[in-house]
C-alpha cells in the first residue's frame, strides 16, 4: 500500500510525534528499545544525530541536484547514496560522538543498504503505524543492545520521495531505455521504483555513541 504524505522539508519527512512508550522488541539477540523520555541525556543524543543527519541529507541533496543537472537521472542514479565517510579515532570526520550512518529501506535498491536487525524493527514499526493511519515521528530513538558489542543510541529520521526522485525512483513504465539499462546493471535486485511524490522511501540512520565517563 502506498502512503503519500506532506513533504516539510527536503529529503526528510518532517511528522507529528507518536509516542511509543519506551516499547522494546527483540530479534535474535538483539534487543533494541524506542526511547521518548526527553531526559537530558536523550536530549542530546537527539540532537547529536538530528544535525547528523541533517548534514548528511543535505550534503546528499546537493550531490545528486549536481549529477541530475550535469548528466540527467543516469547520472544521478551513481550519487543517490550516503557517501562512505571519514572516521577518526572511531567517529565520524566533525560530528561529535556519531560512529556510523546509513540508509535504509524496506525497498532496497542497493543490497548494501539491507537493515539489520534493530533497523529492520525500526522500519516495520513505521510501516505498521502508516498502515494504521497514524503518522510516524520525526525522528525515532532507539537504544540498541547486541552483546557482546557495547550498547548504542540509534537516531532514525523518515525519508520521503521528492518530486526530483521521481526520475529514477518513479513509474518504471515511463523510465528510459538508457536508465532501465543502468539500474538493471547497478542494482539487478532494485525495488525501489514506482513510487509516488511524497510516498514514505525509508530511514537514514545515525549511531551515537555513549557521553564518555566523567
């Protein structure tokens, strides 16, 4: 099922809260919780991984408006992704405390981008909330334990199809014979055509690493 919904702002979908009461769920060893409390330590991991993402959606938009108009949707095709980024002694290049990001879908164009456990938990819980009817959060916290690995802030922010996306990720009947070509040789496996404006494309994701210890 489809579900078209208000672009705010672009790339990201910008909707009303839904609380989740703290729910956890558990795939194999993974346990991963939403988090609503507005403690001060969510509140920063909040805001850590909300500018995070915003750089990051940003610095995106900006690369694939660049290939769009340089070399048209076939171009765009090889910049529509999170470039791998510079990490420093564990984190990300200027971004205090962020160790990974990702993108993420239920749509895979590109197998690299296949969720994991805690990330798959994240997509069904947006995807069950549309399917009620009921409108997803603008961002989504989630503490993620996996032992032996150290536990994990996870900050999720909702995706949605812009017009301009709609030239390589719209009606696959109206693609051109050049782009068919590029995505069958790029991505054999895609699914994440034949979308609408504004329909729900995913999750962009940013890790957060504890505060150190005072």
């Amino acid at each position: 099922m489809k579900h078209p919904l208000k672009l705010l702002a672009p790339l990201a979908l910008i909707l009303s809260l839904t609380p989740l009461g703290g729910a956890a769920a558990d795939a194999g060893a993974v346990k991963a919780t939403f988090v609503t409390e507005e403690s001060p330590e969510i509140a920063e991991v909040r805001k850590l991984g909300e500018a995070a993402i915003n750089r990051l959606a940003t610095q995106l938009v900006r690369e694939v408006n660049s290939a769009m108009a340089k070399d048209g949707a076939e171009g765009a095709v090889e910049s529509c992704h999170l470039k791998a980024v510079p990490i420093t002694n564990g984190t990300v290049a200027g971004l205090p405390r962020i160790t990974a990001v990702k993108r993420t879908s239920l749509r895979l164009r590109s197998p690299a981008n296949a969720p994991d456990a805690a990330e798959k938990i994240a997509l069904d819980h947006i995807q069950q909330l549309l399917d009620n009817g009921d409108s997803p959060p603008p961002l989504l916290v989630q503490r993620v334990e996996a032992p032996p690995a150290a536990p994990e802030w996870r900050v999720y922010k909702p995706l949605g199809i812009m017009p301009k996306c709609l030239a390589c990720h719209g009606d696959s009947a109206g693609q051109s014979e050049a782009l068919k070509t590029k995505l069958a040789t790029l991505y054999p496996a895609d699914k994440a055509s034949d979308y609408s404006a504004g329909e729900w494309r995913g999750l962009i994701r940013v890790t957060v690493a504890d505060a150190p210890a005072k």
